[in-house]
C-alpha cells in the first residue's frame, strides 16, 4: 500500500516571546527555535529576533 508523507511549516517571529509559552498554548513542540540576541543557529551575528 502506497502512504503519503506530508510535512507542514508554521512559523511565528517575533521581538520577545517564549517558546515555551507558545509549546503550552498550542500543544506542539518546536524542532528548533531560536532566542533573539542568541548566537545559536547565528553564524557571524546574534539573532535579531525570537523565531
């Protein structure tokens, strides 16, 4: 039998927020996120916003 695989995108950026806040509210957690001012996922300059 044939499946389908479907992979669906949602994305909220914003100046300050917690991830975590928005995990609780919707029930789903991230595959990543990153905080503003952080280095993570930033190579030559921190984030400018949360994502």
């Amino acid at each position: 039998m044939l499946q389908t695989e479907v992979t669906i995108e949602f994305i909220i950026c914003g100046p300050n927020f917690n991830p975590d806040s928005v995990t609780k509210l919707l029930g789903i957690s991230p595959t990543k996120y990153t905080i503003k001012g952080s280095m993570k996922n930033c190579k030559y300059s921190p984030a400018i916003e949360t994502t």
